[in-house]
C-alpha cells in the first residue's frame, strides 16, 4: 500500500494527524475486495439456501444488500477524486465506517429474517459464512479497532443469539461457539489493529526521519553554498586587497622617491648658490671645517683663497645684470676647472669667490692664487660678447694664520682688502701683522651680536640750526655703542661690520623707531629728526616698510623724518635706490645727501637724484678755510639752481660760520653749537635755545680739537 498525505512541507502535521489518513487510505484500499465479497457472497448465499417458496423476500434482502454494496462503491470512487494530501482522516473513516456498518446491518438482518425458514444445514453454512466474512473482516477492517469489532460483532452475534435461542441442541452450541469465535475475533481485531496502526507510526516516524535527514543535508548543502559563495567572495577580496596593496605600495615607494628626489633639491638648494652651482657660505663654512681636520692630522695645510672681481660693477654698469649674471656663471666655471681636485669652491657673495684647498705651503698656495687670477684675466666668452675680468686676490693659511675655519676666511679676507688698497688685480699673502686689526674686528662681531638685546645701543642727538636764526631747526639722530669692555665705539667702526654680517638692517630698524619714538617726544613739535640710512638697508627691500611702521609705531609726522644717505646709494647696482626715495618723498618725508663731496658724484648728475638738501661735508669745510670757498660756492649755486638747501656739517669755528653764512648755506651742523648730546637733554637743549646766533652752548664752550672721528667719539663728554 502507498502511504498518503504525505506533506511537501513534511513536518508541518503531526504524526497521529499522517497516521489517521494513512488509516483511512488502508481501509479503502481494501474496500474493493469487501465489497465484492460482500455481494457476491450474499447472491451465493440467496441462491444456494434460498427454499424455493418464499424466495422472493430472500430477492429483497439481497437487492437491499446490492444497493448497500453499490453505494459503497460509489463512495470508493468518489474517494479516488478525493484531495490526495489534505483530506480529512477522521471524517473519511467516519464515512467509511457507515458504508461498512451499513453492509453489517444487512447481513446481521439475514438470519433474524430467514434462520427460522431454512432447515438447519442451511443455517449453519450461513453461520459459518458469517464467520468468514467476519474473520475476513478482522485484518481487512484492522485500522479501525471500533470499526473491525463492531462489523464482527454485528455480524456474528445476531446469528449467534439468533442459533442459540433454536430449540435444537446443535443451534445452542453452534450459537455458543459463535460467540466465543467473535470474542477471539474481537481478541484478534486488536493484535491486528495495534500491529498495523504499529507499523504506519513507525513508517511515518521513519518517513519524518527522512524528511528530516532531507532538511538538514540540504540545509547543510545550502549552507556549504553559502559557504562556497563566501569563500570566493573572500578569495575575490583578498585578490582585491592585495591589487590594491601592490599599488599603495607602488604609490608609496613613488613617493618616497619623490620626496627623497624634493629633500635632495631642497638640500641642494640650501647648500649651494643657484646662480653658478658652487657651495653657498654655510655649506663651504662646513666642508672648511672638515678639510682642516683632514689637514689636522696629515700635518698639511689648508689656503683659503678670497677672489673679489675687480671689474663687476662695470661689467654690470654698463652690459646689464643678466651679462653680470653670465660672467659670474663663467667665473664660476673658470675656477672650477682650473682648480685642483679636492679643493672647494664657493661664492660667498656678490662678486666674491672662496677657494679652499691642501697645499704644502705658502708657495704652493701663492702660486695657486697667481694662477687663478691669470686664468680669470683670460677673456670670458659671453654670448657673443667678450668680457676680462680681473681679480684681486687675498691668501690665508691654516694653521699659520688661523686656527678656525671663520678666522681663517676673515683672514683671507683681510689680505684681500690689503691688496685692494694696494692697487687691483693682486695676490697678496695675509700678514699677521694684519691680525691684531682682525682680532679686535672679530671681537667688535661677537661684541655687535648681542648689542641690541642687552640695551648697549643708544642715540645721540646733534641739534642742526638754522644759519640766519641760530635756533635749532631738526636734530641728526645719531648711533651710540657702548661696548661692555671697550667703552664707546664709533659708528664709523661698527656700522661698516653691521653691513657685513648683516645686522644691518635690524639695526637700523631700531634707530628709525627710536628716533621717530624721540622726536614725537619732543616739546617743539617743529623740529625735525634726521636718520642716517646705509645702502644695506636699501637694499633689503624693505625701507617703505620699515619706515612706515616705525612712523606709525610713534605716531610723528612724515614730514617731521628726514633721512640722511650718502651718494654711494646711487652708484652701479644701488641705482635702484632711486625709486625708494621718490616714493618716501611723495610721503612728504625729505631726503638729504649726506657727506656730500666725497663720493664720486659729479655735480652735473645732482639734478638727478631724488634729494631736498645737501649736507657738505666737514672735510669741505676745513679745506675751504685753507684752500678757498671756490667749490662751495660752486656746490651752492648748483643746489640754488635745482631748489635745494645746503647744510654744513663739521662747522668748528665762527669763522667758519660766518664765511658759510655769507655765501649762502642756510644750515649749520658742528661742534660751534652742540656736539651730539643724550636723548634725555634734548628736551632742555630745546628749552633753553637761544636764537641768538653768537649763544655759547656748552658743547661750544668745551670744544675739544679735531682729532680722527674714532678718538673723538670715544673721549666725547656728552657720550660717557
Ligand atoms: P654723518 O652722518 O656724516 O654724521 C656726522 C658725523 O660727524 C658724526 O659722527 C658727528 O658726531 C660728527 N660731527 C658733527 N659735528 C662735528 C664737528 O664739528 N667736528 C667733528 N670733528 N665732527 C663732527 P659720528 O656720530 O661718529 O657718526 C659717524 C658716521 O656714522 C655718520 O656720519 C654716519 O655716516 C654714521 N652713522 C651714525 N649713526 C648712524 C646710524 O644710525 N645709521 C647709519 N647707517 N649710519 C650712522
Ligand atoms: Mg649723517
Ligand atoms: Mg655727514
């Protein structure tokens, strides 16, 4: 038999609820069989017991017993259209039930109808039909134990009453032994329910067993899926991170190449000059350094070699920076040609070079010196130009002339302007006559350092007045230096080392602020400042700057600054200083043309420059005593033509006064009316001015002789 009912689901209903239906589907499987028996058994019977009168209700019976079977039938077919798996168990063996009881109700009317007609052979092959039908009952009918016992019981126990209630003997014991074959029966419907119904759990259990097993392998399949998908996904990913990986890494080791490549050019351009490509001075300071500790220890020596070209500022004058620029280029290849390996070479500034190299020595190393100057004064092949250089060249020795590397290049450098000074295009030796003025120049350096911070600078105030009056018309701000162990310093000696070194410009900014600071101090609010202002300064770009804060930081009036420079600002490379000048003028800040006379202007390009005033120089003063007033006259009646004033500095005597004053120069600086006085007696010198043109200040009174400007400034009173 085929088990029915069986869920797609499998698991969703319970085992009873699988068990009923296949208990229903048993027992309709087995209906075929029943029935025909059943009708076929029942015309057998009619026809062999029926007696021949009386037939007819024996027809009745069995028609009765036909239409019973036929609707049985009809319900056996309607069973096969049923639903296959979701009938109801209970109701279907309900139904099935009725049909089969119904059979049961006919047969067990047969003997109550007809046992008393037939004679007793006929009665017991009927009971013993009963019997089979009824033990043929008990398997066939075993799903359903109320079912299987009720058909026996109904088809035996009838005839049996029926037997047992006949008067003959054989009838009681027949009846008797019918009730006891129904007992057994009943025994026997149930073994053989228990064992079936058993059997459908069991093969239902084993089924949800399967099921069960089914669920699970193909949930683990699904699972190993799942695990397959991820695995490659993972594999996939992995493929991915690694790609990406290689390419972080190839992106890293680019940048690191890159930055290597960055930190290289920064440390190239940091360490060499980017016009010719040769050490810069921190960079040949340091490999100075190395080369004497080699030199140290193989007990050799060291030259330093300072080339200053001779001819620059012409060549740039008069050809142009890029020429300028080319011909340092070209010096720079000259000498690196021309100089042995192991040497090194820098440019250390403008039109300077530096050489460093082992020599045996001071021959050797005047001999290198002379060939370099001969090779440079080749001519240099510049576009299509051709252009001579000359070199002057100062020579320094390790250890003879200095033991460290910046005493060493100063000493070179010393040797450089001794050879200046004694005519260009030279190799000169450094002479440690020289040293002493090295020292005490290295000392001012170190000195000039610190000067700013520990308060050693300070201003002088030299009052300028005005010729006719006498009243003091401005004051020139001048700068103090007091040395911790030298005492006072002059200008004249530290300003030219502040230049150098570049302290310069910090400097100067703080004697603008302070004399701006002064002078808004000042209770007349007339009289002007002047500041002196190097080329140095100019040349940092940042004069407009500098100026505009400081006035700015002391609130004065423009008008009330003046500055003093010098008419080197106006040669060769300064000419740019020009433009500076008329953009302070247009502030309404004057300019003056301080010491003017020495410098190598001539009087025709006066008109020129950007200045309001002239300011002679004391030198001009004191000759034109001796030698006449020719070239004053001539400087006064140029500056009358152009519309500018005249000063005199270095105005000693009152002769010198009165000479100046008759000739037409409008304004008096020197030690007749004050020599440079302290910030703090400005205000009283202010005060007690005296317009009268013969006042005896005390400076004037306590006028000391001219000596040189160095000596002077050291015992001036005023300053100690
Ligand atoms: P300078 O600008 O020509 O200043 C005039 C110098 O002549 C001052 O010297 C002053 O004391 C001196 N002097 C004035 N009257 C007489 C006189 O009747 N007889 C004599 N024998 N000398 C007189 P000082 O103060 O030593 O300054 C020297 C130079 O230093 C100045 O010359 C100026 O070129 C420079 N200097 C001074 N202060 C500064 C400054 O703040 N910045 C810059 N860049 N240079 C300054
Ligand atoms: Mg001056
Ligand atoms: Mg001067």
């Amino acid at each position: 038999m085929k088990l029915e009912g069986r869920c797609a689901e499998g698991l969703s209903e319970s085992v009873e609820t699988c068990v009923t239906r296949d208990r229903a589907t048993m027992l309709y499987a087995h209906a075929r069989a029943g029935i025909f028996a059943s009708a076929l058994v029942s015309t057998l019977l009619v026809l062999t017991v029926a007696p021949s009168g009386g037939r007819h209700r024996f027809m009745l019976w069995l028609a009765a017993m036909q239409v019973v079977q036929a609707v049985r039938l009809l319900d056996l077919l309607l069973w096969h259209r049923r639903p296959r798996r979701t009938f109801n168990g209970p109701r279907r063996i309900v139904r099935f039930s009725v049909g089969a009881m119904a059979s049961a109700a006919v047969w067990a009317a047969f003997p109550v109808l007809f046992f008393h007609l037939l004679p007793q052979g006929a009665r017991m092959a009927a009971l013993v039909t009963f019997s089979a039908m009824a033990s043929g009952s008990a398997t066939v009918l075993a799903p359903s134990l109320t079912l299987a016992i009720s058909y026996a019981v109904t088809l035996i126990v009838p005839a049996s009453l029926v037997m047992l209630t006949s008067p003959g003997q054989e009838d009681m014991l027949l009846g008797t032994l019918s009730i006891l074959y129904c007992v057994v029966l009943v025994v026997s419907s149930r073994i053989a329910h228990q064992s079936s119904v058993g059997a459908l759990r069991l093969g239902r259990e084993n089924e949800r067993l399967v099921l069960h097993t089914d669920m699970q392998r193909r949930q683990t399949e699904a699972t190993n899926q799942e695990l397959g998908t991820a695995k490659q996904a993972l594999a996939e990913s992995n493929q991915l991170l690694e790609t990406r990986v290689q390419q972080r890494t190839a992106e890293l080791a680019n940048e690191v190449l890159m930055r290597e490549q960055y930190a290289e050019a920064l440390a190239r351009l940091a360490s060499t000059d980017p016009l010719t490509g040769l050490c810069n001075r921190t960079t040949f300071t340091e490999r100075l350094a190395r080369l004497l500790a080699v030199a140290e220890q193989a007990k050799v020596q060291v030259a330093v070699l300072f080339l200053d070209l001779d001819n620059f500022k012409q060549i740039n004058d008069v050809r142009g920076h890029a020429t300028g620029d080319q011909v340092l280029q070209a010096v720079a290849g000259v000498l690196g040609k021309e100089v042995t390996t192991g040497a090194e070479i820098a440019r250390w500034g403008g039109d300077e070079f530096l050489v460093a190299v082992h020599v045996a020595d001071c021959e050797a190393a005047a001999d290198i010196a002379q060939h370099l100057r001969d090779a440079l004064a080749e001519p240099l092949e510049i576009g299509i130009d051709t252009v001579r250089v000359e070199a002057t060249i100062g020579v320094a020795l390790f250890p003879k002339d200095a033991t460290t590397q910046d005493e060493l290049i100063r000493a070179a450098d010393v040797a450089m302007y001794e050879a200046k000074r004694e005519g260009k295009g030279r190799v000169k030796l450094f002479d440690p006559a020289l040293a002493s003025d090295m020292a005490e120049r290295f000392a001012l350096e170190q000195g000039l350092r610190h000067a700013l911070a520990r308060q050693e600078l300070s201003l002088a105030f030299q009052p300028i007045v005005a010729a006719r009056t006498g009243r003091t018309y401005a004051f020139e701000a001048l700068l103090r230096w007091r040395h911790p162990d030298r005492g006072m310093v002059s200008p004249m000696d530290f300003i030219p080392i502040a230049e150098q070194t570049g302290q310069i410009h910090e400097i100067s900014c703080w004697v603008l602020r302070e004399a701006c600071t002064q002078a808004a101090g000042w209770p007349d609010a007339t009289i002007a400042v002047t500041v002196n202002i190097s080329v140095a300064h100019v040349l940092t770009g940042t004069l407009i700057a500098d100026v505009e804060a400081a006035l700015a930081a002391s609130g004065l009036a423009p008008y009330r600054l003046q500055l003093e420079i010098t008419e080197s600002m106006f040669l060769g490379d300064h000419v740019r200083a020009a433009p500076v000048f008329e953009a302070l003028r247009a502030r309404g800040i004057r300019i003056l043309l301080d010491d003017f006379g020495t410098g190598y202007s001539s009087l025709a390009y006066l008109g020129r420059l950007p200045v309001d005033v002239i300011k002679i120089d004391r030198s001009f003063v004191i000759n034109a005593e001796r030698d006449g007033y020719a070239t004053i006259e001539a400087i006064l009646s140029l500056a009358r033509a152009l519309g500018m004033e005249v000063t005199a500095e270095g105005v000693e005597t009152k002769v010198q006064r009165d000479t100046l004053r008759k000739r037409g120069v409008t304004r008096f600086q020197g030690y007749l009316f004050s020599r440079p006085i302290p910030a703090a007696e400005v205000e009283a010198w202010l005060r007690r001015d005296d317009p009268g043109a013969d006042a005896q200040t005390p400076a004037a009174r306590t006028l000391v002789p001219t000596g040189t400007r160095t000596q002077f400034e050291a015992r001036t009173p005023v300053e100690a």
